[in-house]
C-alpha cells in the first residue's frame, strides 16, 4: 500500500511539474529570457567549434583527464577561445560523437533560441527532423571518405558515430554497396524534400521514352492491321494496353477503373496517336507538383457518338488550398485611435479556448475520385453525350467535378440527368450547375463519403480572416475549394438565414457572433439579442456588460417577451434617427466616416457628439414573433433594413419556416445577403434564395450563400457549445462597463411623447415631491433615475416624468438624452411645488 501511494505522489509531483513549466511558457517573459539564453550559448557553441579547428591538436592530449578534474584543476589550461568548457563540449561533440556535422546542434539552438523571442520561422518540429537526417547522413559520408585518416589526424570529420556506423557498413556490404547506399539516400531525401528535383533529373530521359513509346504504337498499329500474325506480336499488344489502355465498346466499368489506375501508377508522359490507329488513344500526364491531368483529345468524326470509355478523359485533380495559420492574435485591435479608455485592458480571446476538431477522417483518396469519374463519363455516354474534359475540385464536403462537354452538346440535356447521374454513383443528392458563372464548364457537385468537420479555430486562425480589413468580418467556414469564406456584415448589409430544423442554423448563429467576439472590442461593438425560445442565446448574457444592448427598464439583456421586441426595436428607431442627425451635423455620409472624424478630434464631445458602436441585431425564431406580433414587428424591421445601413445598424435574422407569409417581400426586398441550409422542398428554397438548391444539400452546415448575384457552396465552422461558454467565461471574467449599453426610452407613443397639458396635475403621484427634489439635486430628468432610486416599475415612473414636464420641472423628451432640468435649484423647487398645491 505504502509503494503505491509513493508512485501515486510521485507521478502527481511530475505532472505538477510538467503543469509548472508549461505556465512558465506561456509567460513572454520566461520565453524572452530562456531564447536570449539559448541564442547566446548557440554563439558560445559556435566558436569553441570554430576555435577547435584551429587549437585542437594542441589541446589534443588534455582530454584524456577526467572532466571533473580537467574542469576543477587551475592549472591545465587550453588554447581554445571559450576555454576548458568549451574546448570538451567542441571534442565533445566533433570527435566523440557526429564530426562536423554537429554544427546542426548549433542552428538548432539558434532557431530554437529565436522562435522563443518572437521570429517567424519555419516549424521547429521540421526543422529538427531535416537537422537529424542530415547530421546522420554527413557523419556517415564523412566518416566513410575519412575512414583511412582516422589516425593520422586529431580530428574525426565524421566522429566517432560516423567512424564506427561507416566501418560496420563497410564490412557488411563493401565498399561499393557503401557508397551506393550513401548515394541512394541523398537522392531519396532530395526527392521527399525538394519538387523541383525529380522534374529535374527526369528531363534527360523524356525524349528516349517518347522515342520508345512510338514505336510501341506503331507495332500495335501494324498488329491491329494484320490480325494474321497476332499470336507473334501479342506481348507487345499487351504492353501496350498496360501502358496507354484503350477500351473497346464491350469493356467493362471495373477493367476501366483498373487500368486507370495502372495507367497513374506508371506515370508515363504524354503521347500523341498515330493518326492511322483507328481509335482515339488516351494520354496520361501525372504531375508531381500540384495535379494529376489525364489529357483527351477527341476527334469528332464518327458522328454515330459511339462509346470509347470511361478512361479516353482527363482528370485534373485539383489541391485543396492551404491556409496560412497565424501563430497568435494581438491583445488589442489596431487603429489610429483605440476608442476604448474604460476598458483599456481588456483582450480579445485567445485561440486555445476553441478546440481543434479531427479532420483526418475527411480525406478524400484518389480511387474515390476516379471512380465517381468514370461513373459520371459512363452515364453521360449511356446517353450519347461527349465531353472533352473533366476536372475534379475537392472540398470539405463535397467535390465539384467540371466538364466541358463537346460542340453540339445541350446544357439542358446534362441538366435533366441530375437524377441518373445520382442514381450511377448511389450518393445522398448530386447538383448540377449549369453552366458555372465565369467559367464556361459545368458543374456537378458530389458528397464525399466521408465529409471533413470544419473546426471555427481554423477558419479564426486562418490568414485571411486574422488579416481582414473588414468593418464586420464574419468567417462563415469553407468553400468548395478548402478557401476560407469571410465576408463583411457592414456591407451585407442585413442578412436572412434560413433552414429546417437540425441542419446546423444554431451553429451557423454561433460561428457569426464568434467572428465578430475575435474582431471587435467592446466599445466598437454592440449585440441586441432576441431569443423567443429562451435557450439558444442565452449563453451569451455572461458578456452583457462588454457587447450587449438593452432597454432601460430592461433586467435581462436577452429579450425573449415579444411585447419587449416590439419596444426595443422601436427604440432602435429611435436611435437610428438620432445618429442620422449627429451625422447631419457631423456631415458625414455613413458611421465608419463619422467615427474617423471623431477619433480625429474633429467633432466636439460636448455638442452632443460620441463614437457610435456598430449595433448587430440578431433575431432567432422569426416566424414566432411574426406570428405573435404580426405588423407592430415587421413595420420596425423593414425600416431599420431600410435605413440603418448608413449609421451602422445591422440585422441578422433567422427562421425555421421559410414560407412567404414569414418572408414576406417587404422583408425579402431589404435583405440582400441570404444564408439557406437544408431545407425540405424547392419551394422553400426558392423563397430564400429565388432559385432551387437549398434542398440538394446534404445537411450538417451545408450551406448556401448569396449576396445578391451568384450562390456560393459553404461548409459552415463548427464552434460546440462548451468552446462558446469558454469564450463568453473569458470575456466575462475581464473589467467590463458599469451596465449594458442602454437603448433610448419608448414609451409606445404615449407617455412621454405627449403633451404636457395632457396631464391633471391634481392626480400627482404621492412621490411626485421627492421624484422632484431627486431630479433637481442630480440635474438629471430620465426615468431610469427615478425607476432605481425608488424601486419602483417603469410605467409608474414614465407617468411622475410626465407630471414633473407638466409642472415645468423638466424639459420635453430628448430621445436617449436625459431631459434638461429647468429648475436651477431646491429654493426654486419650493416656489413651484407651492404654486401647484396652492
């Protein structure tokens, strides 16, 4: 019992460990120290090498002495530079162990030292596996060259590891089969390393293969010709359907795919048919660099459009792009002038909180791509349709094959294959574009098997999203061609998501405000959430102090009342008309003009002017509040969609039931920007997107994007809920404003709005005096004062500010100002509550 509670102490003292230093690093200080330390013991390494070559046969006989003593003893002294230290670890490392080659040591802890100070350098864990291969390789060469010397000279150019590893191979295989295995391995390196370097050693033997090749063809020629003599020339007959592989009219799919195959495997070059071979040969050209192309020629003279194979076409197999990550994100957002001095601490959350999502399971092979190939070839010639090329584009989810079909060939004809076409490669639900805008091809999309998950901490930490200029960038995930896809909210600029239920529009909704959370600081950026479900954002209440807006009578930031969705997207209104007027006097056309001139000091503070925050409405269940609201709800949204554009007013809404009644054409007409998931018929995806396509997706984030003119196909992120709670635990955890930004008062046009000899002061409230002597003493006249400091409800408060403007106590309504306060003082005060009571 006792052996065991030690190894449990003991393994909990090393993970303690572990813990200990792994928090060191992420310390910039303790990194900044530890790579200044290295990079100078990489400069202390390098000249005691330096100086070795120079003083190590005089120094020669001292190493024989134990370290300890050779170290302690004063008296022995050595000629190298860096002294007794650095005259071992130079014997050290060059006799006793790899030679000369252990000047990699020295470019490690350099690079090691560096990265740890801040450069951008390639990956230390590649850098570690080229400097292991090629110190290996240059001891054993040395050694190998060396191998007679080892006498004669106080220096082991290959070390003692190189010496010993070259004499075992030596008496293994011999010299010969030494130096070829040397050879061998440079090669094999050079070749796993560099792409330039086969192309480069093949050129020479391209000619003698073209040389060989026809001739192969000219004998099949000759052999076709005169079927008597087949028997003598049948080896070659077959050589040469391995090598170029022709199909006759009766061979089968499976004897298609298998010579395909054998034909890429070869990897033979281009060649071109005898023109008095009477069938079309194929031409394969497998590239090293980026794709594998399969060139087809066809000569249109049998007007009949007999079969010729599935395999008579090219293939280009195009790359998935890849993204640059960024190392890290800054701790604050650039700009001339950072707007945020209250909460000039706060940091943008970092990377780690999201989580890397597996994406091994998502490659899509080679085999998989051919054969979807040749089906797709097949079920075209079933109905005499010739193409000339074709050309395979894989992404996440689903791979787009282009064809160009021959002359003569209807587009509509492809089109109305849509079916066959799914039914030859049994996937869940193919789409045609015909043709691709810009391109002049055509498009099928397929399903892989085995669809890759886009993690959001790939698509956050991509170049293109960390770099973007956007106002609003939101990085919705990846497009067809593995590209990350960002696009800029502020110029959407109000956008409409729309799907069935499960196809991911939650998560879409997520992957959206997490964008803008890793982009913007508070004081830029400003969320009014509507959720009548109650559960989809009510994750995001911890930040409501950082990014998000509410009423003044409002307890929780999260709207889910619809009778308070009524009022404070009028109060939206409200304060859209209110930046209208600052932008009047500011003459600025839009926000993003506005605010640079009031970072520029142009615009005077107390004149009213302030730095508007863009304000991002998000609205989930649409078709709940249409239904419940119907008018009071739609008349607001489609002025806001209408006019808030220019003053950075933003609108995201999301539904379920893409019907026309919920997206009417009011709506429709101001929400040019549409994200459509799976939905269940061509109807609903016609009311989305004005054109079919939202029902041939697969599910699972599938998505569909237009902004207005062509659509494109979109893997969207997926960001889980336990990585949005830690984002939102983050933010919450930092310094944050007093309360959420609060939206200008609305009162439903009544209360405040009305005239003030509407009121019978003869009804005052029983707190009217003390409502009084608060406002006058604070100078302040708004209901939200009188609401906290009496506890009180917010109609009961709207009606004693109505009193107070009726007995000339305070001024009209200013909006999201608070009233002036007419009443200098409390003397003052007195005169008037006189005057009413007498």
């Amino acid at each position: 019992m006792s052996t065991g509670k030690k190894n449990k102490t003991g393994k909990k003292n090393r993970k303690s460990g572990l813990s200990k230093w792994e928090t060191n690093f992420k310390n910039f200080k303790f990194r900044f120290i530890t790579g200044l330390a290295l990079v100078a013991f990489s400069f202390y390494l390098a000249l005691a090498f330096l100086s070795f070559f120079f003083t190590g046969f005089a120094d020669r006989s001292k190493f024989d002495i134990a370290f300890w003593d050779f170290i302690k003893s004063a008296e022995i002294t050595v000629q190298n530079w860096t002294g007794k230290f650095g005259a071992w670890l130079a014997d050290t490392f060059i006799n006793d162990w790899f030679g000369v080659a252990s000047v990699s040591v020295v470019v490690l802890l350099f690079m090691t030292g560096i990265k740890l100070i801040g450069a951008k350098i390639m990956k230390l864990r590649k850098a570690f596996v080229h400097a292991a291969l090629i110190t290996i390789w240059t001891s054993v060469t040395l050694g190998f060259f060396f191998i007679d010397t080892i006498n004669d000279q106080y220096l082991l150019f290959g070390g003692a590891h190189g010496y010993f590893l070259s004499k075992w191979f030596q008496a293994a295989i011999g010299w010969a089969g030494t130096f070829i295995l040397i050879l061998i391995t440079l090669l094999a390196y050079f070749s796993f390393c560099f792409d330039w370097f086969i192309p480069l050693i093949s050129k020479p033997f391209q000619k003698k293969e073209a040389k060989s090749d026809q001739s192969e063809t000219e004998e099949s020629t000759e052999s076709e010709i005169n079927v008597n003599h087949q028997s003598k020339i049948r080896a070659e007959e077959e050589q040469f359907e391995k090598t170029h592989a022709p199909l006759d009219e009766d061979l089968s799919l499976d004897r298609a795919v298998s010579g395909l195959s054998e034909a890429a495997e070869s990897t033979a070059t281009s060649h071109t048919p005898v023109p008095s071979h009477p069938k079309e040969e194929k031409e394969i050209v497998i590239k090293d660099d980026e794709t594998l192309e399969m060139d087809f020629e066809p000569e249109n003279t049998d007007k009949s459009l007999e079969h010729k194979g599935d395999e008579d076409l090219e293939l280009k197999i195009e790359k998935a792009a890849t993204e640059e990550i960024s190392d890290h994100n800054e701790d604050r957002p650039l700009g001339d002038y950072d707007p945020t001095l209250d909460l000039s601490s706060y940091k943008l959350p970092t990377f780690d909180l999201l989580e890397e999502h597996d994406t091994d399971s998502g490659q899509v092979g080679e085999e998989e791509l051919i054969s979807n190939k040749n089906r797709i070839v097949k079920t075209l010639e079933d109905y005499k349709i010739q193409i000339k090329s074709i050309k395979a584009t894989v992404g996440p989810t689903i791979t787009l094959y282009e064809i160009v079909p021959a002359p003569g060939v209807r587009i509509s004809k492809i089109k109305n294959l849509e079916d066959d076409i799914a039914l030859s490669l049994a996937a869940l639900g193919i789409r045609i574009i015909a043709p691709i805008p810009g391109r002049g091809t055509i498009g099928i999309e397929v399903p892989n098997s085995e669809p890759e998950i886009v993690s959001m901490r790939t698509i956050i930490t991509s170049r293109k999203f960390q770099n973007s200029k956007f106002e609003l960038p939101i990085a919705f995930g990846k497009t067809i061609s593995n590209e990350t896809y960002v696009l800029d909210l502020a110029k959407a600029p109000h956008m409409l998501v729309a799907g069935a239920t499960g196809q991911g529009k939650s998560v879409g909704l997520n992957a959206i405000i997490t964008s803008l959370l890793y982009k913007k600081h508070p004081s830029q950026l400003k969320f009014v959430l509507v959720d009548p479900k109650k559960v989809e954002l009510n994750i995001y209440s911890k930040i409501e102090k950082h990014f998000l807006a509410k009423l003044p009578d409002e307890e929780e930031s999260i709207i889910t009342d619809v009778q308070r969705v009524v009022s404070t997207l009028h109060s939206l209104t409200i304060e859209m008309d209110e930046r209208y007027d600052l932008l009047k006097k500011a003459h600025a056309r839009n926000v993003k003009e506005y605010n640079h001139k009031f970072v520029k000091r142009q615009l005077n503070p107390e004149k009213g002017h302030r730095f508007l925050p863009y304000i991002v409405v998000i609205i989930d269940e649409f078709a709940d509040l249409i239904m419940t609201a119907g008018k009071d709800v739609e008349m607001p949204i489609a002025r806001i969609a209408q006019l808030a554009r220019a003053v950075g007013i933003h609108m995201i809404i999301a539904t379920q039931r893409p019907s026309t009644n919920i997206i009417t054409g009011v709506i429709k007409a101001n929400f040019p920007t549409r994200v459509a998931f799976k939905v269940a018929s061509m109807i609903d995806s016609r009311t989305i997107l004005d054109s079919p396509g939202a029902n041939q997706l697969i599910g699972r984030g599938d998505m569909l994007i237009t902004q207005g003119s062509d659509l494109v196909r979109v893997q969207c992120a997926f960001v889980d809920t336990p990585e949005v709670e830690q984002i939102n635990d983050y933010i919450g955890a930092q310094q944050g404003y007093p309360s959420a930004l609060i939206l200008p008062e609305y009162n439903g046009g009544d209360g405040e709005t009305a005239e003030p000899g509407e009121v019978d002061l003869s009804k005052r409230d029983p707190m009217f005096e003390e409502a009084a002597r608060i406002v006058v003493a604070n100078q302040s006249g708004s209901t939200s004062l009188i609401q906290r400091r009496f506890s009180i409800g917010y109609n009961r408060a709207g009606r004693i500010i109505d009193q107070l403007e009726a007995a000339g106590i305070v001024g009209p309504f200013e909006g999201s100002k608070a009233r002036q306060v007419l009443v200098p003082d409390e003397y003052e005060l007195e005169k008037v509550i006189d005057s009413i009571k007498g």
